[in-house]
C-alpha cells in the first residue's frame, strides 16, 4: 500500500511530500519530477510569478544511485520567494477560497495562515508523488496523459483522436488542448477574460492506458477504484466535479445505449466495443482505457475584486489580492494525472504486492498469465 | 472518528454493517432506520422483487432500551430470499456490471460469485448507518434530503423550492422528484423504456442545511470535505459523476459571475446571498447549504440483453437476465443521503470530538459560539 | 490488506465479527470456527457461565458451498444469555476493568454500560476472525500455537520441546501448559486462590511456525511486525505485557550472548542456532520461528470484592461481583494465537497480494524462488 | 487526529517528519526540539559519531512567527555526513539487525540498501514529532519523563522518588538512571562491555503525569490505549518487550495485591491508593500517573562481531562492524518518551477534537468540569 502526506506553505521554505511503500529497485531522477513540475506551470493565463518560479525537487531520501531503498521518498522543492513571515496580514476573504471557512475553523484573524497552505502551490508536492507514481506506472506500460477540454465555455473536439495524438496534441497547446482551433479560441477568451479582470474555468480529461482489469474492489464502499480517484480529483484546489466515462452523459443514456457490449478476441481476450463506462465497472478497473473528467471553477482571485467583508471591522471590502492567473485549467490537468498516477499505483501496490520491482514484475505477470487463461 | 464496514450478499442470509466511533447515549430506534430502508426500496421503475422484500433492521449491539453506549452498532438484515448456495452458475457477463471485471480479479468461474456482492443490495447495510448518522446529526439541527433532479432525460425545475417545499414534493412524487410535471414524464419514459426491454438512468441532488463552517480540512488532501464526500457518492453503484454546488457549470462561467460574495449580517455573521460553491470552499464547509448532485447511469440488467460472451466457452451470448428494475435513480437519492450523513456525522466527530452527546454538543456549542464571536 | 472490525456485548443478543479483504477460494467451516471457540471456553479455573455456554458462530457472508468469496466474512455467535436490557444497573466499580475510567469516558451512571462491552466475551469476534486467518496461514504452511507458561506464580519448563510436543501436551492440559508436574501446581494454585475468594494471572507463550523472511518492514513505524503484533496482543483483555523473542531477557543479556548467529546450509539457505530474537530483526519476520510472550494480570472480579466507591454516592462500597473466573490465562493464550493469526495473515496478504488462494499462493512461490536464489 | 510518516537514511542528505493534525496556535520553537535532540545523542557507552552530531532541526512548514498554523509540521535535520552514495557496499549481515530479513524482503546485495533506514538515526524524526506532541501535551499540564531501570543487569531503585525526583536525578546521571549508585554500577559495566569489544541492553520507564480520565477506548481493538503505546514502544529500535504498570509482575500476584482499590476525595475525585495499573484499565486511561517499561536488547553491532555469512559468497564470515555504541538504553528513553508523547496527544485531539488550541483546550475544560460533577 503507498501512503503519502504533503506539506509546506505558498511562501514558506518549501513544499514537502513523503511517499512511504514504493517497491526497491526503481529507477527515479529529479530530472523526470522537474520536467513535471514544468508542465505544471505552465499554460496560457498563468501569472507572472509563475514564469520566475522554477521548480526544481530535491529527493533527500530512499534513493540511492538514483535507484529506489524501498523506503519512504522525501522530496522537498524550495520556494523562491520564501517570506511568509513577512508577509502583511490579510482580513478580507475572497469569496471562493478557503480564507474564511479557514479562518473560522482554525481561529485566525490573518487569513494568510490559511491561504498560505490553502495555496494551489501546495499541488507541487502531489506532482513530485505523482511522478515517482507514473514512473512506477511505466515499468508495467501503465500511461497517463491529460488534455484540457473546455475552458471558459469552449470546448474541444478530439474525439477521433489516439492517445499519442491526443498527448502530442495537448503537449504543444498552450492552452493544453489537442484541439487547435479549440485552442486558439481558448486563448482569445483568456485575452477577453483578463481585460475584463477577471478570471475562468474549464475542465481536463485523463486518460490511463494499459491497465489491467481488476484493480480496485467491489466489495467494500473504501476500495472502489471509481470512488477513490474520484475524492483524489475533487480534492484538487477548484475542483466541483468529477466524472468518469461518459459521467453525466451516461444519465442520459438508455441501458442499450450505455453499457459496453463484451466480446473475445483470442489474441487479446475480453474487449469492448465502445468505452462508456471509462474502464471501471463495479469500482473495478476492466481493461478498457481508464477516462475521467474533472469540472474546475474559474480561480477565485480577480483583479477586478468581489465583494466581502473585512473580518476585523465587519465591513464591507475588496476581497484581497492575492495573485493574477487568469486560468489554471492547463496545469489542473497535470495535477490530475498525479493524483491518478497515486491512486493507479496504489491500486497496483494493493493487488500485485511485493517489495522491489521485479517480485511485483513478476507477481503482474503470473496474473495476466492467469487472466490469459481464465 | 467513525468508520464503518458492511458485509452480505444479495441472497446471503443478510446484510450486515458495523458502525464504530458513535457516541453514547443517542437515541436510536429500529422503526426510524426501517422507515429509510423503505425509501430505499421504492421508487416507479422498480421490479417485482423490490416489492416483495421488507426490510426489517435489527440492531444487535451497541444500543441499551434505546440509546447508544458508545461500543460499536452492528445491524443486520436479513434476506427474504436466502438461496445463495442454490442457485445455478452464470457465465454470461452483463455489461456495466462488476460481473467480468470481478470474475477475472478473483478467478471465480461463476459470476455469481461476483454479483451477490457487487449488487446494490448492499446498500441496504449504507442506508442502516446512515441512518444512525443522520439520528446524530438531528441533534446539532443538521437536515440531509435528496430529490431527483432528472431520469431518461427528463430534468426537473425546482429553482426556486425552499429545502422543506423540496422535501414534501420529492417524498410524494412516485419518482422522488419535487417537479411534479417533471415526475410525470419520467413515470411516462420509465414505462416507454420498460415496454422497449431498456433501462434508464437519472441525477439527483444532495441537501445538508445546518452544517457549521469549518468541517473538513483544506491542510492535507485526504481531509478535504468534498473529496470524502465525492468518493462515497461515487462509490455508490452506477454512480458516474459527482459536482459539488454548480458542479460543471462552474467550470462555464467567470469567476465573477461564479463565486459567493461575502457579507455580515449582525445576528447571523457571515452569509452569502449566491451559493454557487455548494456550501464548501477549500474542502472545508463554509455554512452554507452543501449542494451535491450525483449522475447515475441506467442499469445494467437489461430485459432485452445485450450482447455479451459466455465465460466458459469464450462464445458469444446474451448476458445475464437477473432482475427487472427499469431505473433506480430515487432509491440512489436515499443512498446518497445515507452516505452523505456519514461522512457529514465523521467530519463533526473528527472536529468535536467528544464520547457522549452531550460532551458533544458542548464542544458544539463552544465552536458556535466562537465563530459568533470571531 | 485484511480489516476487521468486532461488535456485540456481552448480554446482548451476540457477538459479531465483520473480516474484511480476504482472497477467495478459501475452504472455510463454520466447525473449525466452533473448534476454537469451545478451546477459548476451556480452561482450569472458569466459572460456571463458561460451562453453559456453547458458542456456535453462524457465517452469514463472504462463503458460498463453504469457500469464500473475496467479499467481507460476517460472523455471528448469539449469546445464550440475551438480557442487556433487563439487567440491574450497577454503580459500583471494580478496580482493574474499564468499568470507571468507561463511565468517566463515556458518561454513564450505570457501569453495565461499560463492562458489557469491555468483558472478554468479544473475543469470541477476535477468534472467530483469528481461525479464518489461521485456515489461510495453513495454506502456507504457517502454523500457530499457544501454551501457557507461568499461572499465579508457578511456571512451566518446557525449553526442550518441539513445536509439536508443546502443542500436544498444552492441548491434553486443563491448563493449556505444556508441563505435566507445572499443570499440577498450577489447578492447585486455582484451587487454593478460589477458596480465597480470589483471582489469578499469568503468562502464555505464541510460536508460529514456518513465517517466511520479509513479512513487515523497518521503513516505518507502524509497518514493524512487531510493533503490530505487540499492539494486537496487549489489546487482549488483562493483557499488561508484550514480549518477543527472549524478550526481558535479552535486556540483561551482552550482544555476544543475545544475537542470533547466522548460518548457511545449502539445502535451507540462511539460518541460525539460536532464536533469542524471537524470529523478527528490524521490524521484519527472519524467517525463524516467531515466539512471543504476553503477561495476564489476574481476573478483576473477586469474590471477595475490593474495595470501591459508590458512583452515585460517591460512598465506599464493594465492588461488583458479576462473575467468577479465578483465572483465563489458557483462554488468553487461544485469543493470543487469534490475533497473531491476524497480524501474520495481514502482513502475508500485503506482501503477497493476490485476491484468490491461487493467486497468493503463486506471488508467495515465486517469492520463496528468490529467496532461495538469492 | 494525529499521524506521522518519517523519512531519511542514515548517511542520506537528511532525516525528515511531517506531523500531520496539529491545532493552530500552539508556540513550538526549533530550541525546544533541539533540546531534546541533544538528549537523544546523550548516555554514557555512545560511540564516537553521536559527540560529532549536533543535530539541529529546520522546521520548514506548519509554523509563523513560531506558532503552529494547523497545517502539517515539516521537520528536517540535516545529517553531517551525507556520504550514502560514496559509502562501500556492505555484503555481512549483524545478527540481531534488519539486514538480512531486509536484503531477502527488497531483494537488495548491498547490505546498506537496509541498514541505512533501519538505523536508529531515524528516530531523529520521531524526536522531533515526539516534541511538538510535549509541547501540545504541556498546555494541559500532561507531563512525560523517562528513567532507566537497568543497563547491562545493573537495577536501579527508584520506588520511592517523585516524579520530579526523578526527573531532575535522571537528567543528571550520564546513564539516565535517577539512582546514583546503580548509576555508578552501570557505568562501569558499560566500560566492561566496551573492553570486551562486547553491547549491553536495558530498560527504562516512562512516567506520564496528568492524563485525564477517558483517553484511548475499550469498544474497539484498536483503539485500546495500552495496544496503541505498545506498537509505538515495540516499534524503537532493539526494543523486545514492553509492559504497563507492573507488566510481568502482575501476572504474579493475586487480584487482591494487584487491583487499585477506588476511592473517593471530594477535591480530587476518584482516586487510587496504588497504581499498579499504571494508569490504564480496559485499554482507557483512568487518570492516575500512566507508567510503561520498555527491555531493550543489546546493541547489535559488535566490536568483536559475531560470525555471520557474506551473502554473495553464503561463505562464514565475520559481521559487519558499522558503529561502535556500547549502549543506548539511555537515549531509548528519550525516544521513547516522544513515542508516547504522540500516541497520548493523539489520543488527546481524538477525544477532545477542536482545530485551535483554543478551541481544544475549551473542550478540554469542559469535560474535566463533566468528570468533576460526575
């Protein structure tokens, strides 16, 4: 079983996570995390403090000659403009952030203490877990991509696309859609947004390809696949909806029109014709394609500020501040494929075992054997 | 803390949960846990069988003439219809079903095996906890309803309905809808869908009123409100999407037009006049309603079969025929409040802790005062 | 990963165990079950209750045709005496239960509401969950044992017995001791401590055979073998200390005189003459017998009361009287094999993985592959 | 609720926590953990590294302007000399150390592969945590020391010292022992051990003073409070038996010398003349001094090793020689005093709840004031 915990504020030292149950004998380097760390920041909208950041992790532990202990990953990547100290104090909530039901719970009055850590930057941490994850993934031709497909109310039309179109598509995008002319307008609409102070959402699909049929479990409400990525992607900062598969269009569908007919391919065993269910039927993977969606609402700092209330005085004011991205959707969609890239591992740690790569190699391998010949 | 396990097969003996963490001396009656179970079973679109079984819950520890003694609240049910080890073997998987997925990971050659578990049936024992929590969370005034939102299509307007005007409409309309020329189409389209050997699915809609700011975290992922919320939503059978307040929509408008502005009214504090966010910000709720809609695909067991293949001769062959629901989306909604009270009733624990009621509701009410004051 | 939660009390109407996570495919009887709950019952030094009762546990999911089936094992053993709601309230306490500290906890006036969860009678749950395991760790080959070395003082000799000597003549002992001369002095001891009106403890000692090198693992505290098992056991009921290997001992002992050597035989691979470690280094099964100890404080109900206080008086009172057992170490030692079958099966099924027998057994083989070709 | 992962090699670039479920608003400052680092490197029989360590912790998140925020602690220590990948491959494994089940477990050849995170280096980190858990525990006047009963043979005698007494004689001694003379004796049996190139074990206690009444629960297995110390103390390195109160002495008396007599003084409440119990009954704390022992075996690395095998060549050879402690049973009980540390303060935020350590001690009062009306 992996278990990671992450840690580390906006403008404090630095961001943490520990990754505690990888198998021994990975090969992982910084470099790989970095390269995700870079996709993370970027895309069309971003801040300017995202272009000064560059992120890079420092792996302080359960490496060695860049190769997996079997102990737990600790991966730190320093702020660049650590200050928190010095930060002034903030009192005027903005509406659609942690700042006040923060404040609140933990008893604050500067609403930094919360948002500090409430911070989408905190996501750093979940992209270095996630990358060690994919690493993981690929020693068993595990794949994950994600593209984006809707922002502001524009969306792509990719679906005649294969996966590696799909990724080459999206990888040059800067708005991180295989759609180009999606794209284009995507971009005018980010433009059109930021004029006007203001700021927007979208949402990103993710794709996991070669994953074998029985990961998860039916039979306890904790163990279906479905339900824990489905709390992984909710609990992105922005997220307030997730689907897998066809997802709410599935609501609409008649039976007949809905379920994936089963058929037998001898060389490669039971398959689907369609995919709607998104690869998992019962909180169980079934072999298909893994597909998910997830629904981001615009970021919750306008230039142009909202209305709120000034904790100490009662007040009315501005909301603060805080920073200026105009959309995140792009980099939402790399966060997405980590927190999956945890749950798929997870799932893989729970059902194959083992403690260095080649014992779960070789676990993997008697099942799909097994399921060859089922 | 609460955690809960459930065990039983559809035609076992019974269904079982165990409840752990509750407090002492809550008030817990059979009748009420009963009276849930029965919406659990109704709903137009149901087969024969739903009408025959009446669940009756028996609690067998954990409550003393009535009340809890904080140990843990085993409940169990027992099935009309005990017959698993008789029944004869199926071997042709139905689409949409946890039948092929489970027989590859557990290598059973019957998919009984596999779908006396995997059945909604389960639920039963979902429903008997959330029940209990929503006894306990009676107590701090907290109200949970569901009303379905849409079947086959067919949506529901129901804007400008207050929670209790909600209520009363859904409890009496056939298709647990507050829309009632809504609730007419869809009786009109489950009876088309079942007159074509189809099944339909739908979406309803989750209510919590009352709920204190501050439940939840936004410090560590797996603490986030909303993704706890989202995994047993989606862990409910069929369940393919999950949104919190606007849910994808969101993902459609500018944040000006998206997020809560914030004011202070005296007796009240802080308040919202929109609620788009659905009641929590941060993964952590913020006092407002908490809004959730979850999307249900139409069931899998279709009169008319889809094509499947038999797993024994790898031929192809109709899948299984095992019950006659046409669609299932009003009992879900009831599903979906049990599991939503759950994680609402852990989230209240986690943060008042507390062993008895009253030591409860004092640190309840301690919080409540405070964020009075803050 | 293997879960269990237990339930019931000790008048109510049973005691009930939900196991979750075990593979599929094992061959599981309710009788072996029954075989170990009368071994709990038995024992020099009961009272009378033990000799009515004759638990039968009722499997009410997770098998079908006496194989399981990878979903969660509910069992049920109903108590002959269901009275809970009409026993007299009790008010005061016995020094050495849970019965003050409970109330204090949990805020009830009346300490039934306590005892009748803390009373020893749930390890019926904990054994019925322990001989599942112990039917799973069979399949490995890994057998378990328990013999009770020391009773109010007087202590066994045992060291040059096998495994099987110590279990053959534990079982034919009426006090589960392995030493006929000790067995004698040991029922003496009982008599002479009932004539006193009473009670005694003790000490048993756990072996378990053929454990595999690997299980557990030294990269994090809650993952020690030892560490698990020692929580395990001191969760026993009366249970004050936890020792593995020579335990105590070793803490006198010099490095030279305590170490295990290591030894290479061809046919064997690694070994060593000596197990003064109790078959765990570093948190990690090595391979060589696991031997613990756990030491029992004597029964805290005396017949001849202690003194106490009145909880609704606050005046000296005797304590209650509610049974008369002198003693229950050998019952302990049959709770103590349980919940180490537990800890064992859980740390196989997380290394091994697997969701059926077949599919354990071979991850379990390939593993045993290596470490012979290591 | 409290967790912790730690993370960190022996001679990697750092040892690191997170400390996850901390209240907002408590003072921690670097010096007080540092102050209990240097206890940690403290004892008479250290080898050479501990005196060129200073150990120095950079608490990197969770804090402002030295007050926790809520957010999760992050702790990092810096190792001096961070060599891991220059540092020769060891192929001779210790009796007595992980480093054989390990290298079999993660199918490592070299040696330091397992050694470098089965090192007692880590718990640097559980300090760490261990401290942030006393400083939260000192605001509610909870207390913890440690003391050692016995190095090498050699007892101390203690019986009739205060808690400060001993405190302030232990703080004093270089073998932690409150007894001078045993002290003395110890010392010299250390210096024994040294010239015969050969290791001593002991134990130590650990005394908790002011734990209210009600912490830990007897309803459910694992949350027994006795079981949750257990795993804790059993998880410190070379630690093979653990006991609570009079451990395996109370399996030696009879129920009438064993028991706490209750009794009742208006100021104080119910309350005990002896405490053998050591402050837990029925896994719940009772509100006397909470007193548990831990028996440490000999330090595993010999000067003049132990006959081992090299596992490449599986001939005899000599173990490997890492380090050169005689002893360090005295800083054990500094360790162990931060495991308890945690596991009462968990059990602290699990009872009382509360997000603020305001909120949390408010909750506090209230049920003290709930137990003192009882």
């Amino acid at each position: 079983m992996l278990k990671y915990l992450t840690a580390g504020e906006s403008h404090g030292e630095a961001i943490i996570a520990i990754l505690e149950g990888m198998v021994s004998g990975l090969k992982v380097s910084s470099s790989v995390i970095n390269r995700e760390l870079k996709r993370r920041m970027q895309g069309y909208g971003r801040g300017e403090r995202m272009g000064l950041e560059k992120d890079a992790v420092n792996i302080i532990s359960g490496l060695k000659n860049g190769a997996t202990l079997g102990s737990p990953i600790a991966m730190v990547v320093n702020n660049k403009d650590f200050s928190i100290s010095s930060l002034n104090a903030l009192s005027s909530p903005r509406p659609g952030h942690a700042d006040l039901a923060g404040a609140l719970k933990y008893g604050h009055k500067d609403l930094r203490n919360i948002l500090e850590r409430a911070s989408a930057r905190e996501t750093v941490a979940r992209v270095s877990v996630g990358t060690v994850c994919k690493i993981l993934l690929m020693e068993f031709g595990i794949d994950i991509l994600s593209h984006v497909v809707m922002i502001g109310g524009v969306e792509a039309h990719t679906k005649d696309l294969t996966f590696d179109e799909l990724r080459t598509l999206a990888e040059k995008s800067p708005a991180r859609c295989a759609d180009e002319a999606a794209t284009k307008l995507m971009c005018e609409e980010i433009d059109n947004a930021k004029d006007a102070g203001d700021t927007l959402g979208g949402a990103f699909e993710i794709l996991v390809k070669n994953v074998p049929p029985g990961l998860g479990s039916h039979v306890q409400w904790d163990r279906k696949l479905d339900g824990n990525l489905a709390r992984s992607l909710m609990s992105i900062q922005a997220i307030k909806g997730v689907s897998v598969g066809l997802g709410a269009i599935a609501a609409r569908r008649r039976g007949s029109q809905c379920h994936d007919e089963i058929i037998y391919i001898r060389e490669r065993g039971f398959s689907r014709k369609t995919n709607n269910a998104g690869g998992i039927e019962g909180g169980i993977s079934n072999g298909e394609e893994i597909v998910l969606r997830a629904y981001m609402k615009p970021i919750a700092t306008l230039k142009r500020p909202l209305r709120s209330v000034d904790i100490k005085t009662k007040k009315q004011a501005k909301a603060e501040v805080e920073r200026a991205d105009i959309t995140a959707v792009p980099a939402a969609g790399v966060i997405g494929e980590a927190v999956t890239a945890f749950e798929i591992a997870n799932a893989m740690c729970v059902k194959f075992g083992g403690d260095s790569l080649s014992e779960m190699k070789r676990n993997f391998e008697g099942y799909l054997e097994q399921v060859k010949e089922f």
